[in-house]
C-alpha cells in the first residue's frame, strides 16, 4: 500500500520496490504500521502520528550513519554564508536556533519572503537564531530533504502539502501553520480550523512537536486592493470574477514579519531558555489572539517537574478575542526536570 510520502528510499536499495513509497529508509513502510492510526482523530488516545515519529527517527541514524555529521555541517555552512560564524568554528551549532521559512513555487508562494527574511534576520541574529529559506522543489534526493528538514529548530509555511515534512523535524521542534484566508463566500473553511488542528495539523497532534496556527486575514492578498471598502459586494464581486486565483489552494499570499518575529521572540525563545520548559500559565497567553497553540508541552503547577502536551484552541477566526477552550492534558512525557 503506498503511504503518499514524497519521499522514497534509493533504487539501488536491495529492498527497493517500486510500487511502494518508502519513508527514507528501506527496511519498512509506512503501510506495515496502518493499525496504529485507525479510527485516530483528535482525541486524546489519538497515537499514531506520534509512534510513526518515533518509527523514523529511530531508524535514521541506523540507515544513515552520518546523519549527525551531515546536519552539523549544513547548519554550519548556513551560518557561514550569512557571516554569522567564523571559518575556524568547531561547536555543533546547537546554541543557534535555525528557522525554516517554506516557499512553494507554483501555488500558495510567500509573495513577501525576501522580505521577511531580511527583516527578521536582522532583528534577531544577535538573539542566535537564523532564518533560512526551504523549498523542497530546489531539492534533488530524499537523503537532503532529511537532512534540511532535521537541520531545523523551528519550521514556519502556509497549510499545504511541504509542511508535512515536519514529521522529520527533530525532537520538540516547533511548526507554526499559517492558516489561509478564507471568506464565507468561497470553500475551503477546513483550513482555517482554530477549535481542534487543521486536516494537515491532525499529524502533529500528541506528537512531541510544538505546533501553532496563525490566522490571516484581507491584508495578506494583493488580489483587488483598493477595489471598494474591505468586506463590500464590490470587492467580493472582484475576488469572484478571479475565483481561480482567490480560492484558497492557488492564492499566493503575503504575512507580516512582525508576526514571525513576535512567534519567535514570544513563544519559541521563552520556551527555549528553559531546558526543563515552561509552566502552561506561562506559555498559554505570550501570543496575541490570531494565534493558536494546538499542540505545546509545558508544565502544570501541580506537578512542575513533569512536561506534558496541552492543547489549547481557540474559537474558529481570527477575532476569536483569545478565548480558549479544550486545554486538557493528553498525555505525559517520561521527562522529570532533574533528569
């Protein structure tokens, strides 16, 4: 059964088998562990994303043994290239937080991401945090597309198909979704979702990634700017009369720097300065309200010494007002913090 991974192992493998679609490593399949996401959702038993994480990573340094060294040194080279270490550096780069910006070449492009590389790289190189471009349509084999993603601390892109590469991304990394925007008048609401994940966040669900969404809204389409006021038949008129540019799956898209800049100052950098991680009443609230916090570990004041996944969603919206509902604890990490 083919599991609709992008990514498969080398035809030279002796396992090889092209009817199948491999997930990077030629030992097994996706499809051989279909029994842990049956009838998984939402809810709190909801498993299988999680133990499918847990399958890769435990197979990839077994069947690439210089995956370590090969992340090293990417994340050297990006360093390097902005001037940001000296050639003579020997760490591991893991005091630098390296953050992922993902572009899409043909639909759903980040109009403004030059933009807001410049800017937030400006704003926060002296904090030890990079931003770097990925696009895995620039990249030529499986083994690099590992490579770059687990090469990230942080990976940030709009809801679409390259932000399922986030399964890759190393232990408690962190995802922020941008949610399109999406009026009334045309399909596509789903993705939008702010009450429980999206359909693509559901992979990330009581996963140990930290995942957020944010909201757009009018301000992130150049499509009929200063056609009628915000909201008018006359604008919605011009958004139709362009419907397959509009809808939400073709329509490229431009955010804010300031919302990335505020995620990673507000949320990633304050969970990162403590190893044994944060209280959930310290982390819940550090976002404004076009924000969600879908899947994040924290701790409890009950039981500091123990992280667990909160879910904390919001109503769906961007003018939600920051109202949250569903914060269970789902599950518990078998982490104490003076381990």
């Amino acid at each position: 059964k083919k599991t609709g991974t992008d990514l498969a192992v080398s035809d030279n493998s002796p396992s090889f088998n092209p009817s199948l679609k491999y997930t990077l490593w030629s030992s097994g399949t996706v499809a051989e562990h279909k029994k842990d996401t049956i009838n998984c959702n939402r809810g709190e038993k909801c498993q299988g994303y999680a133990n499918l994480r847990n399958l890769m990573s435990s197979n990839f340094v077994k069947h690439y043994p210089s995956l370590n060294d090969d992340i090293v040194k990417f994340r050297r080279e990006a360093l390097l290239a902005k001037s940001l270490i000296s050639d003579d550096y020997s760490g591991d780069t893991k005091e630098w937080l390296v953050v992922g910006l993902t572009q899409r070449t043909y639909r759903r492009a980040w109009l403004n991401l030059p933009t807001v590389m410049k800017q937030c790289n400006t704003k926060l190189n002296d904090r030890g945090v990079i931003f770097i471009e990925v696009n895995v349509e620039d990249t030529s084999s499986p083994y690099e597309q590992l490579i770059l993603h687990r090469s990230l601390d942080v990976m940030i892109g709009v809801h679409g198909a390259q932000l399922t590469q986030a399964v890759v991304l190393p232990p408690h990394a962190h995802v922020l979704e941008i949610l399109p925007w999406v009026p009334s008048y045309i399909r596509g609401n789903w993705v939008t979702r702010r009450d429980a994940p999206t359909p693509l966040g559901v992979i990330y669900h009581n996963t140990d990634l930290n995942h957020a969404g944010y909201s757009l809204d009018r301000t992130s389409t150049d499509l009929c700017v200063g056609v009628g006021e915000v909201g008018s038949e006359e604008e919605k008129k011009c958004f139709l009369n362009q419907r397959k540019n509009f809808i939400w799956d073709n329509r490229d898209f431009n955010v804010e720097p300031e919302v990335i800049i505020q995620y990673i100052e507000k949320l990633v950098l304050f969970m990162r300065d403590d190893e044994m991680g944060k209280l959930c009443t310290e982390v819940k609230d550090r976002l404004d309200e076009r924000f969600v916090l879908y899947n994040v570990w924290c701790a409890d004041e009950e039981e500091e010494s123990t992280l667990a996944v909160s879910h904390y969603y919001a109503k769906a919206g961007p003018t939600a007002e920051g109202e949250q509902y569903g914060m269970g604890r789902r599950k518990k990490l078998k982490m104490a913090k003076d381990e």
